[in-house]
C-alpha cells in the first residue's frame, strides 16, 4: 500500500458493506422525518438537522475513507478512528435529537413501542450513570490490553463489532450528558461536568501505557500481525503516535465537552429563570383581579 497521507483519506476510500448501508439508512431515516414533519407544518431546527449530518459526516469519515483502508494496518489512524466514533460522532448524533424526532413522527403503536423501552427498567439499568461511565472509560483498557484488540484485527466480524462497541458506548456515555432527547440516565448539570472531568486523567493514564513500549518491541500490542505488516521501529513508533493522540485529544475533546455542559446549564438556568417569572407575573396578576 502507498504511505498514509492526508491525501489517501479521500483517494483510499473504502465501503465496507455494513458501515455503508448504515450511515446511509440513518441518514435517510433523519431526512424523512423531517421532511414528514415540515410538510404537516411543524418546525424542526436547521440546527439539529446540521448537528446529525455532521455527526453522520464523522461516522462516513472513521468507516468509509482512507482511515478505514489503513486502521489495521496504523496503529496511530485506528487511533483516530477510535476517536472519532467513541468521542466525536456521538456528541453530533445526539445534538440532532433523533429520539425526539422520532416520538413525533412515528404512527402511534411505534411511538409507544419506543417509549416502553425508553421507561423499561433495562433502559434505566443501561443508562444509570455508572454504567456508561464504566464501560466508556474502562472497556478500552480491557480492549487494548488483552487478546480482543488482537482478534478484531483480522476478523471482518469482530472488526465491525467493535466499531459498533465504540458508537454505542460513545451514545450511553454522552447522549445523557450532551443530549436534548428524553432518555434514560440524565443527572444534574453539575454532576455532568463532574461525570466529564473524571473521565480526563483515565484518558492520560491509556496514553501514557500504550506509550510504554520500548525499542525492542516489549510492550507492542498485537505484536504478530503488527510485525507481519511493518518494521519494529514503525511499529514501535506508530504505537506511540496513537498513545499520544488518545492522551492529547482526549483532554482537549473532554475540556470542549465541559464547555458545552457549561453552556447547557446556563442556558437550563435561564429559561428556569424565565418560568418562575412568568410564574410570579401570573400569581401577581390573579392577586390584583376583582
């Protein structure tokens, strides 16, 4: 294969059938509820509209590009991918608020049928905060540090699963946190920030010990299929570009993330605010009547 550039992201592109027929199914399914709900003459925000496009952009970009031609082959571009579906493209799908899209536009028995799962009590097992919290801070220790990475590097299957592991843990951690959808799981603002701010240092920590691998190759993961592919000093190296990265974004993403959370509680605090008044204004209206 030719060197990874910026340039082989789009002339490497690849369409891996499931990852494909996903993104556009999604994508359609978005764009039909919106075009269902504004030809009955309902708004829907341009913005959310933008935010799920971006988020499905995100996905296109980590399954369908050039990053997807190389992820097994780099450590540092599985790395980005990794990023993108776990941290990234979660945030933007869950700005698009699909879930309240659908409670609007699906016929009656589906909305019902969506809204027992969102009160079943799996729903709320599956998104007390614990659980996402875990599992989106926990699962890439025990993915990288045990034969499971290994096995998904040469397993289409397991390759696509753990691509799926990545976006649905992305969607339990911060689809409560970042979200506007009525799911499961939502805590107060400040414990949101606080939620966010204890995953930072565990993102250090994976850096730093996916980092630790020294030039005679102790300490490489998946060492076998890596020495199969390349050199022990691009492997060596293509390693620690990708300990780097999940260190280095991983706190920038997540301080980005806190920003948000910031704002959302501002923006929750003011339109309390806005009720309570308008509250008043009505006690004090009532008071003054004959």
């Amino acid at each position: 294969m030719a060197p990874f550039g910026l340039g082989t992201v789009f002339t490497d592109a690849r369409f891996p059938l499931v990852p494909t027929v996903a993104i556009v199914v999604t994508t359609g399914l978005y764009a039909y509820g919106v075009q269902r709900l504004r030809t009955r003459g309902d708004a829907w925000s341009w913005a959310r509209v933008a935010a799920w496009l971006t988020g499905e952009l995100v996905l296109a970009v980590a399954l369908v590009s050039g990053l997807e031609a190389y992820d097994t082959r780099l450590f540092g571009v599985h790395m980005v991918q990794h990023m993108l579906l776990a941290m990234v493209a979660p945030v933007f799908l869950a700005l698009g608020a699909p879930v309240t899209l659908a409670l609007r536009t699906l016929p009656a028995r589906s909305r019902r049928a969506l809204l027992s799962v969102l009160h079943s009590r799996l729903a709320r097992v599956v998104t007390f905060p614990a659980i996402p919290w875990l599992l989106f801070v926990v699962s890439p220790f025990a993915l990288y540090f045990s034969g499971w990475y290994a096995a998904t590097l040469d397993n289409r299957a397991l390759h696509d699963l753990l691509h799926l592991h990545f976006v649905l843990v992305g969607c339990l951690f911060f689809w409560p946190i970042i979200g506007v959808d009525p799911v499961p799981g939502k805590v107060s603002h400040p414990f949101r920030i606080l939620m966010l701010f204890a995953t930072m240092p565990f993102h250090a920590f994976l850096g730093v010990a996916i980092m630790t691998v020294d030039a005679s190759g102790k300490g490489l993961l998946a060492p076998q299929h890596y020495r199969r592919l390349l050199d022990l000093p691009d492997a060596v190296f293509q390693q620690q570009v990708g300990g780097g990265l999940i260190w280095a974004s991983g706190d920038i993403v997540g301080l980005l993330f806190i920003g948000v959370a910031v704002v959302q509680w501002m923006q929750a605090s003011e339109r309390e605010a806005a009720r309570e008044d308008r509250r008043l204004d009505r006690l004090e209206a009532a008071q003054h009547l004959p």
